[in-house]
C-alpha cells in the first residue's frame, strides 16, 4: 500500500524574499490568461527540494558526497 500526505507544507517560519526576476529580464510584461479556463478540480501540489554537497567527504580518495531530498506536498519521492 502507498500512502500520500496530501496537505501542504508549512513554510511559514521561512523568511520570504521578494524577486523580481520577470522584470528584471523581461522587462514590464504580464501574461494573457483566456477568459474560458476552468477552475481547477484538484488541490494544488507543492513542490520543495533540499540538497547539500560535502566537496571533500572522502580525504584518501578526494570524493565528493552530494544529497538530494525531493518532497511532493508533505510526502518523500524517491
């Protein structure tokens, strides 16, 4: 059996950064949406990634170390 968390992260203690990037590249633009799109029927799905890298882990060899930590919603993806 599979089970799934299906609520939302909590990111709430995070300090939030406000970016600009689309402006910065783009210049002032925005997107034209049709006006005949349908309400989504589904919670939505967050995404989040952690990683981190260890560039000197193995000191006789000189190997690197790197970890990857993929969560859909509250729920680890291998």
């Amino acid at each position: 059996m599979i089970s799934f968390r299906t609520c939302q992260p909590d990111f709430s203690e995070l300090p939030e950064f406000q970016f600009d990037c689309e402006a910065l590249v783009y210049g002032n633009v925005h997107e034209d949406n049709p006006k005949e799109v349908p309400k989504p029927l589904i919670n939505f799905v967050t995404l989040s990634h952690y990683d981190d890298a260890n560039l000197y882990h193995d000191m006789t060899l000189g190997c690197s170390v790197t970890g990857i930590f993929h969560l859909v919603n509250q729920t680890h993806i291998k």
